[in-house]
C-alpha cells in the first residue's frame, strides 16, 4: 500500500512541505521553534507546480533544521492575505512567528537552496 500513496503522491517523504491550512497556520508556522518555509501556491498557477517540485528536492536535507509547509491560497486566503500574498508562488521564512524573508517567483534551485542556508546559519 506504501508504494501506492508514494506513486500517487498521497505520501510524504520526511523534509517534504507538509500541507497546511488557514486554521492550523498559527499552530504549525508561527509557534513553531524552529525556521519554517511556507510555499504560498495554486494548483493552475505551471510555476507554483516547479517551486513545489524543487522544495520537495531541497526539504529532505533540512529535516530536524527547518520544517517545510505548502498553502493553497485559492482553498486558504486568510493567511496569504496576512502576508500580502499578491501573486503566486511566494514563499516565505518564519523564524520565532515573524516572516524575515521572501521569494516571489519561481528561481533556481542552487539559489532556492544558497536562500534556505542563510536561514538556517
């Protein structure tokens, strides 16, 4: 059954951004001790489909260092509309609740990656 949820993507590798929504936003991102990268995405948007693919890359070698998490602003606008989330994909770094970074657009993934180092230094 394991290899079934993995083909169809019902499954989720450790590191990979965990689905979100508007109502546990506060519990998981803002209380969490740890950095947090937030992936602000929908499902039309071809760009938003790339980032979350190179996030799903780069999130295992951060397990236990950052906790990686995915929104879908068309299903949970209260938070994207906190942050001024005004196009897609954004992604933003939490650290003790506060937003410190952001990323809007789709970039590479060695710049994607050298962005979540300076966050964890």
């Amino acid at each position: 059954m394991g290899f079934l949820k993995r083909l169809l993507g019902l499954e989720q590798k450790p590191g990979e951004p965990k689905p979100i929504s508007d109502v546990v936003f506060a519990d998981e991102v803002l209380k969490n001790e740890r950095p947090c990268i937030v992936d602000f995405y929908s499902l039309w948007c071809s760009p938003c489909q790339v980032m979350s693919g190179l996030l799903n890359e780069l999130g295992p070698r951060y397990t236990g260092r950052v906790d990686f998490f995915k929104m879908d602003v068309t299903k949970h606008p209260y938070a994207p509309s906190r942050y001024n989330i005004s196009s897609v994909p954004t992604v933003i770094a939490f650290k003790n609740g506060k937003p410190v970074k952001r990323l809007v657009g789709l970039i590479p993934i060695d710049e994607l990656k050298r962005w979540i180092d300076e966050l964890v230094e």
